[in-house]
C-alpha cells in the first residue's frame, strides 16, 4: 500500500476523529511516555501494519512504531505483530481505530490467502469484486492483495462491465459495445456478463477484452471454455490465444478446484471481503 | 437512524465518488427512464434501507424509492424489499455503493437478532462494543440497534472505560476515578474493567456506574454477582439496586445462555460486527 | 486541551484561512526572523496558549513557541504570557487569530474562575450549557474547564435531556424516560427538566440520573431539595445517596451563594460564555 | 447577508454537527409534525434570522420559517420573532445551534446600535475590527453592519495596515508604502498607524490611503486633525479633501461623544464583538 | 458530462467560493428578479453549457437556465448560446465563474475539433494526455471528448504507461511488465513508451496493449508500423490484428495528416488543452 | 507566493489526489531512492517552482527539491530549472501534477512579461482580470506577478466594480455608488465601467475610485483622458491628482504602445492568463 496519498491521509484522519469524537475521556491528566504491543489471538495473513504506523503518526508524531512482520506475512498465535511508544494518551487515543483496521484487513487477507491456496499450480488467479464496504474501498482491496489476489477494476470507471441491464437499454451486446467504444477512454477494458454461448460469441466478435460466466456450473464450463477459446480465435486467428479473459463468478469456495480444472483465467469472489472474520489482536500496555 | 444530519450527507457523498471515481463508464449514453427493485437472496433482517433511499436521493434528486420493509423488520429468501424509479444512468450508479450498504448492515442486524433472541425473557440486554470497521461507526451501530441490541459507548468521548493500563497509570482503580470524576463532564457514566472480587470492590466503593467482567466462566459469575451486588449495596445502602451496572463481555455465544443466568445486566459482544456475513441481495432493473 | 486531534487541525486550519483570505497583503517581501511576546493588558487566568502554538506551528514549522504560563493559571497586568519566534511574515500572519483565540477563552475562563470562586467549599460545583458560540464548542467548554468549571453534555448526543416539550410528545414523564432507556446507548445519562415536586417526583422513580430545577428561587430550593433527595430514596432505599444529581439553572450570579446553600449538587450557568468579555493581549515585536 | 454562498452552508452544517455529534438522543421516536415560535426574553436589535432559516432548512427540508422582523430591526422583551413548523425531532435538532447564532449576532447589534446612536447626527461613522471569535469572521461583521456600523477590512488581504512592526521592518514608512504599492492588488488601500505627527505626514506624501490614531487622547486630536487634513492638503492640493480618512481607535465607549467632535472620519472599535452579551431568546414549542 | 456525482458538486462549489471570497459587494441591496443571456463573440465549438447551469443552480435553486446549444454543437460569432433568469443578485454572482468555465472548455473543444477534422476519414483517432490543468482534469477531457477526440488514461491508476525510468527501474521492459501483471488489477492496461524497433519488439512480446511511438517522424513511422504490426502477429499469429494500438505522440499540428497515414491507431496530443486559447462569451442582462 | 497557509495545502492535496486516483499503478515495486531534473525544452519567465517544491514535499516528505532559479527569473531553453531527489515511487507520482502547474504559470509569466516589456519606461501598469481559470485565481494572479504585472481585484468582495447592469438596477451611477458607500467596508475601492465623458463626469463626481474605459480605441482616449483628468480635478481641485484611476481594457496587444501614450495609469488584460501557452518543461530522471 503506497501511504503516501492526500486522500488516504483524509481518511485516517476522519477514523481517528471517528472515534475520539469531542475527545478521549480517558485520556486526560495521564500524559507520560510509556510503550505497548500488539499480540495475535490466532493465526493468519497479517495486513495493515503501516497503516496502522501512518494512523498512530498521524496521530501524534512523537509516536513510533516498529512493525515485527512484513505486510502479507503469515502469523501463528501468540506472536508479537508490532511495538509502539510514545505518549500513552496517544497510544490509547490511536488503539482502538488501529487495531479495528488492522484486524478487519487481516481478516481478508487470511481468506484470501486460503483460497488461493486452493488454486495454487493451477494457473487461474482470484480476484475481487466491487462489493466493498462503503469507505474501504481501496483499504479491502490492498488486504485481497496481500492476501495473494489480484483486484479486479476499482470503480465504475476503470473499466467498462456491461450486465443484461446495460445490454438491454443499448439493444444487444454489438451496439452496447460500440457505444463504449467510441466514448469511453481508449485503455477501457470491455467485459461482458453473459448466459449463453451465442452472447458469448456475439461479445467476442464485438471486441470484448472479457467475458464473465456468472454462476454457470464447473461441469458446463468445461465444456463451454474450449468453446469460447475457439470462438476468440476466429477473431484472433490462433488457439490459445489469451487476448480474452474468461472469469467465473458465482463460486461456491468448496468447488472452487473444480472450476480451476475448467480452462477459465480467473475466478472473481467477494468472499474473503462479504463473508470473512476478523481476525484478533490484542494491544498490550508495558507496565513498569 | 435519523438521516438529517450533515455529517451523514458527507458519508453518503464520499461512499458515492468512491464508487463513481471519475464517473461510471457504463453509463454513458443511456439515460432514460427506469425501474429497478431489490430482492433478498436468503432470509434476514432488514436494515439500511431509509439509508439506500437517501444515498439515491444525494445521487439524483429524480430517483424515487418505495420502501417495502421497515427497518429491523425479517424478510425471506426471494422477498421484495424495495423499489426504485427514474433514470436509469443514475440508478446503475448508485446501484453497487447502495446495495453494499444494505447487505452489510443487514448482515450485522440479522447475527444481532439471533443473539438477542438467546436472550429473550432473562432481561439481560445485548450490546455492542467500539470493534467497528472505520468510518462506520454510527452506522454499524444503528445495524445492531435494528437487531435488537443496544450500543456501549459510541466513542472515546461519551463515557469513560477504564482498562487495566488506565488504572495502572492513575496509580489504583480509586485515584483513577477522582481523576476522571474531577475533569470530566458530569453527565460522563465510568464503567471499570475488573478481574478480582476486590477491584470490584474498590471500583464500586470509588462510585463505578459500571463494571465490565471480561472472560469470567458463567460458573464464576454466579457465585461472583451476587456478591458484586452485595458489595453495590454497601455504597447504595439497599440490596438490588439497579445503580451498578454488571456486564460481562468475552462471551462465546454458544455459551450465551448460561451467562444469562448469573444475574448480569448486559452482555457485551463484537460478534455481529466482527464476525457477521454480508446479507445477499440483488438489484433487479425491469426490462420492457 | 489535547491537541492530538484531527478535528482541531481542520479547526486551527479554517481559522487561518478565514483571516489569511487569499493572502496577507502587508507580509509581502518581508521575510525575516523576528521575535515576539504577548502581554496581558489586564489581570485574568490564562487559557488557549497550547492552542495558539499549535496554531502557529500548523501555519510555519519554522516558528516555535514558548509558554511562559500553564493553561487555568493567574496573570497580572503586564505580565509576559509567551514568547514566539521565526519568520516574521509568517509571526504576523498568524498573530491576529492567535490572539483572537487566547483573548477569548481566557475572558471565558476569568469570568467562570471567579464564580467558580463563590462556591469554594460549598461543594456546590459549576457547569456550562450548550450555548456556546457555533464552531467554538469544544474550545469554550474547554476555557470553562481552565476557570475550574466542569462541563455539562457536550452535545446532544452524549446525554439525554428531557424538557418539557419532550415530555409532552413521549406523553409524560414516565413514558419519555422508558422510551430512552430502551434506545439509547446504555452509558447514556438522562436528566429531567421539571417545574413541580410532583414532576420530580415522577421523574425520580421513572429513573432519572439528574434533575434540572431551572429558575427556581433559593429559598424554595432550600425545601424543596431535601424532599427530593427524600423522593430519591424511595428509588435508592437510604437518605443521602449521591445517585440523584440536582442541578441549578437559571441562577443570578449575584444569589450564587443563596443557591449552594440549598443543598444541590450543581449550578449550570451559561453566563462565562455568553456574557463574558474578551482579555486583552498585545503581541509586541521585538525590534532590533 | 447573502446566504447564496457554498462557504456559508459549510459554515451551517459544520455548526449543526457540533451540537448533533453522533445523533440527538431526545428526538428519537419523536416524529411528528409540530411548531414553535422565538420569543425575546429583553429588547435590543434582531439579527441572524435568515441565517436561523437557512441552518433549519440545511437540516430538514421539511421545515418552514415566517421571520416575524426585518434584519436589524428593533425588539421589545417578550416579542414574537419568528416561527417554525415541520417535523418535531428536527425542530428539536436544529433549536440550539439557531438559538446561538442569532442570540450571538443580535447581541452584537444591539451593543453596535447603541454607540452608532451616540454618533447619529456627527457624520463620524463606526467601523470594526478584525477582532473577532475564529470561524466567525463574516457572521460577526454582518452583525456589526445590522447594528448600523459598518466594516473594516474583512481579512489580511483585502487592505494593507502597516503598523509598527511591518514599518520597522521594511526601513521607514515611505519604503514600507513603496513596497506594498509595488505589490499588492491595485485596487489595496493602505493604512498606516501613525504616533505622530511627523508620521502622519510622512504617511500622507507617501500615498497612505487611511490613518490610523490610536489611542489619542480626543483633545489632543482636536488639534491634530486639521492639521492633518493641512497636511493632505499639500497631497491633494484644496483642503477637506476627502481623500485622506482619518480614523481613530482605542476609543472609550464613554468618550465616544468627544472623539466624534475631532473631526475625525471613522471611530473604529473591537467592542462590539469583544464585549457584548448575547442577547436572551426562548423556543417555546407549540403543545396541542 | 454526467453531472449526478458529489465530487462535481464539491468542485462547482469550490469554484463559487473562489469568485465571491467573503460576499459580492457589488450585489448588495440589488436583490431583483431579472434575466441574461450569453452571446458568442467568435465561432466554435460549445461546451460546459450544462456545468454552468448546474453551477448557476448549486448557487440558487430560484435560477433558470435555458440552454439553446447542445455540447459540442458549432456555433457562430453573435450567437445566443444559453438564457438565465432568476435573482440578479444571484446571477451576478455566478456570471464570472460560469463563464470561465464555458469559455475555458470551448476553447479545448474547438481546437480539438479542429484537429479531428484533420483526421476525418482516415480512422485514426486524436487522444489527450495527462498534460491537464491542475483541478480541471476531468472537465478539460470532457471538453476533448466534445470536440469529436476521444480520452486516453484519466490518471496514474487507471492504465499503466511504462516509461524510460519505470523500464530502468524494473531491469528492462519484460521484467516491468510481468511486475505490473503480478500487482495491478486485471483490467489494466499497460502502454510501454518505446524507441526502437527493438524495444517494441520486447514489449509486443512482452504482453503490452499499447506502444507509444513519441517524436518518431511520419516517413520514419511508415516503415516502422508494419514492423511492428508484424511484430505483433508473431504474438497474435495474424496480420491485422487490432490488439496492440499503435499511438504516435509529439506530433506537430501542422504534420498531423501525414501521421495519420503512417497505419497507427491513435495520436496522442496535449495541445487542445496547453495550447488553445479561451473562445470568448459575453453575458448581456435584460435591461427593462 | 507565500505557502504559509492552509488554504494552498488543500489545494495542492487535490491535485495530488486527482492524478493519483486510487494509486499510482507504475509506482508498484519500485521503491528505491532515485533523483531528476527539470529542463526547459523554451525559453520564458520561470514560475511555480516554490509550489512545485512544496507540492512534492506535501506528497512525501522525504523529497529534497534544489531549486535552480528563483521566480520570475528568465531561462533559455535547455537550462536546468530545478533538481529533485527521493523515493522513485514519489518522485514519479509528483511528476505530472507539478509539471502541469509550473509549465502552465510559467506560459503565465511569460506572456505577461511580453507585454510589461511594451510598456517598459511609460509609468503605465499591466493588470489582470477575474478571467481565471476555475480553481487556479490565486496562482494564475501569482503567475502574471511573476511576469511584473499587478493584481486588479481577487475577486468579487475585494473591490466593487460597477458594470452597465449594476448601474440600470440601482437607478443610475450616483445611486450605485451611494448604496455602496453605504454598506461596503471602508477600505473599499470603487471602480465604475463607463461609456461616455458625461458617465465618467458623474461618476468621478460621485466618488469613484477608478474608471474602466473598456474598448475606447486609443486615438479617443489620448483627448479623452485629459478631460477626465480636468474632472476629476474639481473634485480634487488640481490638475494630475492621482487620486483617480484610469484604466483601459480591451486592448488589442498590438495597439498597447499607443494605448501607452494616452495617459491611463493602467492597462487591464485578461491574454496572458486566457491565451498563454504552457511552457514546455521535461523532468528527467537520472539513471545510474
């Protein structure tokens, strides 16, 4: 994660004031130098690390922090995760929003990196989807990348999805493709949802860069992808070529080998963001 | 949640642009009229959805929702939850951030009102704790009210918590209180985190309008409350008061009931918040 | 004042912006180091000087301050409050805000010290209200904190208060109380406004934590109080619990010693922030 | 006052958040219609009431205002002022912070129209100073115009005042004038604030648009002026020329009758904005 | 331009701020209803039309504006080209502001349709740069797009151009690549800026969608794109392929047709927006 | 340009952000320490390089920027303008934004400094117009400093300008002016738009500051200005007061000599900032 952004230091910000709101209670007439650490309640991916440092220095810059893993990294139980000091009105300021973010980011770093241990040799890569928590949209997809995923696009307008509704109101997929073409920035990646072969093939002729299966069984993929190759070549004019991307969503993560197995280049899952834990940490107060 | 708030307008404003960035690719050329409507995927409770309106409503003043459920209310799999109307480039755009909002506050009203409903007829509450993810706070929150729960504290500001390191600075749970009791506004509840009868005891003596047992077994708890309560009415002069507010926290929810049981006030948890999955529900737009 | 907050920078920044308008005309081409002090023109008890160097040092990290007083402490005429020194342009830019900021909350603070002095060893204690001047809350209840007051709730949402059109619209007393103890966060305080014993009376037993007696004449209180302290102990089973809070308002500062006779806890009074005068500081420049 | 301004409703909402913090506790299922009206608790010069409407309408919509008085208009205790109507939680909501600001700006007014009146008939006008409560630039210099004076420069950048220090650092006054002259805005006006008459000369040859006489004593200005108006003269060729302003500051409210006879053009004071009280104003709801 | 989005509302808003500073002086007291029009004082191609009418509104929801041009229609010198009624104090308000934006992005507009002129016929299309004035990259790409060119990347985050020091960095161009493939999210497309036949090679090879050929001359150009189309094939196995865009940048305006013969897919230019001049409106108030 | 103020920093951060987006996708991997240099590829009046200093210290404070000219300071093309050292990823995702704000004020500079040159050893000033960019009036008024010219007004509180418009709705120039003079802050200038001697006769009468003499070819003004200068003396009652501005606008830039020779003060354009071109600059970075 590059910190150095205007808008991530707004948004750290605007945690931090989230919390302290008119200001700590607790805080008041305890200012002395003291130092804390954090410890894993349980195993896994650990993310958030140097946000948490930027957060605590955001907060106050007499604080430092010394991170004892690298972002990505897998942790055990137990294990110490990172080391601050400084003031303690501060540290206790910072806990709570630093914590918060490290452990919901870990919590998707470690299901991301779960499933794509499942496709591991396989080829096929997991990304993720636009279902983000309002906010953290940016924060949830730098923990799939930790976790071992790629991100798919950002926004709405990073690259140009076209779903039954879009195809609908352009009247059909040629048309619909055309209109972003002609409008949209030339580097747009075009990716069609469809249902069927014959929309499959129409997306491609038309100029997709790729099409996405949505809920479409392994079984059925597996007959289908070889298909959709050969349809792209009579664009490209040569098997195998990998100008078209084809993705499977819809993926229940316990068939998710079987779909590696189906000849498709990604699976997309909102999973390990909609339907992961956090995982727990614990800041702990040096007492002398 | 009473949406006539500024700082929720900026919320809903930031949740829009990080979604749009630089404006949605899809929707160029096509703007027209339309409708759409939401349908619930799995049963739940229903909640964010006065919010969905009102984010439609910051996007385009044209759009018009129709509300199906009331806040808090249970819905089935495949029930209709809500209606929108107008153009249909705004009503794609505002599609993905609005239904994020719903399902994950959902998601977090529908873990809460399972929890609630283990406690139904002890007259122990459920409530939240400050694990929210960031810049969600007030809104998760508002999820877990919708379950049925009652939130703690809302931040570092509106009562003061005190943990062991807090104690420990001050030099003693009752030289802790004097400081608070003396700087803080006096509306401002103390609530002390104990792990022995006798901080219970220093802490009631002290004037704690609180006390937090956290990771104290059920079995403990029943022989340790009546005593707490004893100890209560020494300050209070009458057994039974409701004055001294007993909560436990750190509390597995297989084990929800026989906490129950020991004569605690509240039970406090982050599971809903923490640990709760994205309710799934479908945007439907009806094509003519 | 912990001046840790991101919410303060956005403040100390905006006040900036609001004299510096698009730029100080008169600082133009003289850009030297310099030096300055601030001296009280009248006696008083100083209040904002961590503020204005942190404003200082939010315009120009060249300029460092040193505080010649703690916050809450007495000066004299003529005495030295603090010495600044850096680029001149950027000591002349931020002088006035500075100033403006100190000079206002120390008249708060002065005016709050000597009622806060008619009370000494009353136990009587003196809090502030909510009219306070918009975008100056957290600062003027601050000042109040510096004069030896202690703060009332800092907004509307970190207690509740029940005046007499809430309870109308609840539909009496009783209901009002039920209905907030069912919603509200569970730390939350809730006080009663009331005009008759009867109303107390109702509010004691309905739950109560405060109860406001506005603009009720000291002798009147002098009777009234130990009936309610009395009606406070059919809730609390013994004479003298401290659990009932009876608060003052609507108090004449020339009867504010008839009133701590009376037995209440609490006076609220409005009058250090909106009838006090600002105290007058020069900043002088040290010309070589 | 112009609302029309995106400044302004910042302004608004940022004040409807400091009261509002994380949601008003008291107005929660509370949602009916209702009214209420403002009534003057003491006489003096309204101001603000525009400013009350626009800040209830920033917050519901829903809400209407009938201001009963012009803007700077004269009140009598007990008068009716304006009147509300719409939903009762957001009357509730925005009552406070609209209370504060038009109890705050009319005190000003009225405190304005008190010494303006001392000057009605003289042709010496009252002008204001940049002392003023940080955030309330703007508000507290439309106060001071509805009172009858009229305003200083608005910020450090919208005139040029050299004072002591800027004149020591540029190397005299005419240098100081050259440099500004060099620099600033063509349309700048520049001050100068002169000790002596030797200054006041060098100021006027030198191109000074206005002079500053502080604290001089009215006798000694009663000499002074003319030959300060002689001394323009040698600039502008015919006596009573206009074009020099004279103004005088550190002016004794009690005195003001005597400044007002020197000849002078402008009196300028803080006291106004420094030294007034708010002026007292109930909400008194409506209850059926 | 879709206007439904918070983050165009910010940037109008801004813009108000930045024109009226502390209030109109000029508007006071004029407080009418009246109405305008603008006029084009020279021939081009309209565009912001709709930004100034939203713009006039975020003002004032009392003004009407009726646009009689759509965006990028041609119009001639003398043309009326939109009409506003309303508050004049309003509209005068926001007359500077709306027509710097209308007159800047015409002037964007016009000039890129002249260029596109040059390219009429020929299929190769005329793109923008990240040469944009600072704030005003989305609207000047508008103002591209209106006059007929299309938009290349809107940012660093939404493709990714490999240059010179990002090659370096990487250890050579196939090393940078399969970096950006490993990271950067599926939909991203990787434009590499090469300078010999060479590197294109490498980068053909290598997997990028796009080669920027910059300051390459025509007739150098003519021989070099059938290499590299051929070189494209030995990935793509057949002539013609449309998958790797050829982009010439450093093109002079006046050599703009013999590029457009040399086979490339799209010129690349900064000049409609760094080089082009306002066209020039007027806005005539109604006098009655 | 002075950086002292938080205003500029917001704006600054903006642009960071709005080039960044949601991350600089190059950047990835590549963090090492790295430097460049900035070269002139033109010759022309050097501004912005102290903004684009800071601006790449706002994006990562680790950068050091040596700057190789001062502001204002003519370079020929090839020269080395400034140096930069750092974080490879900063220094690439700083580039463009700073670039794009020093090439677009230098082609500021630049222009304006051609005309100032027309003007060298007349007395008569070149001033700038409100014709600014959105977003870019407090830079773009910097920009044509650098290149010797003057401010007019900032904007539309700083000074009033009278047009036909504001004249027809208060009744004629002498009304307008009275209501002005009435309700504007002393310091402000009045300047009036006129058309003919009988205009300017009443409004130099009225009090005028200033009068524009908006596209009056210059062979009538060189016998118009006398005239104004002989009316402006009855009221300032000699001959070559300079209390009266007078300022031509709509001046061909090929006909400014002449308009020189005709006795206005100023010459008010709106071209350098309208119809400059940037300055092209080119950041090099070093390779080892």
């Amino acid at each position: 994660m590059n910190i150095r952004s205007p808008r991530l230091n707004r948004l750290l910000d605007s945690w931090l004031d989230e919390d302290l709101g008119r200001g700590d209670l607790t805080s008041i007439a305890l200012d002395q130098d003291g130092s804390a650490y954090w410890v894993a309640k349980q195993s896994g991916i650990f993310c958030g690390g140097t946000l948490a440092a930027h957060l605590f220095q955001r907060l106050d810059t007499a604080i430092q922090v010394n991170l004892l893993l690298k972002e990505g990294e897998y942790f055990q139980a137990g294990q110490r995760l990172l080391e601050v000091q400084g003031p303690t009105a501060s540290l206790a300021s910072g806990e709570r929003t630093a914590l918060n973010l490290a452990m919901h980011l870990s919590g998707i770093a470690t299901d991301t990196a779960a499933l794509v241990k499942e496709l591991e040799g396989t080829g096929v890569r997991l990304a993720d989807t636009r279902k983000t928590t309002p906010g953290m949209r940016i924060l949830e997809k730098y923990a799939f990348r930790c976790g071992g995923g790629i991100n798919h696009r950002l926004g709405l307008d990073d690259a140009a999805m076209l779903k039954e509704n879009h195809i609908a109101w352009a009247g059909g997929i040629t048309k619909a493709l055309q209109k972003i073409k002609a409008s949209a920035p030339w580097p747009t990646k075009i990716i069609v949802e469809v249902e069927t072969p014959e929309q499959a093939k129409e997306a491609i002729i038309a100029g997709a860069d790729g099409i996405l299966l949505d809920e479409i069984a392994p079984e059925v993929l597996l007959e289908l992808v070889p298909k959709l190759r050969s349809l792209a070549s009579i664009r490209d004019s040569h098997q195998g070529s990998n100008h078209i991307v084809l993705e499977a969503s819809g993926v229940d993560p316990m068939e998710i080998k079987a779909f590696a197995k189906t000849g498709i280049n990604l699976i997309s899952t909102s999973a390990p963001i909609t339907r992961s834990k956090w995982v727990d940490f614990s800041m702990r107060f040096v007492m002398r």
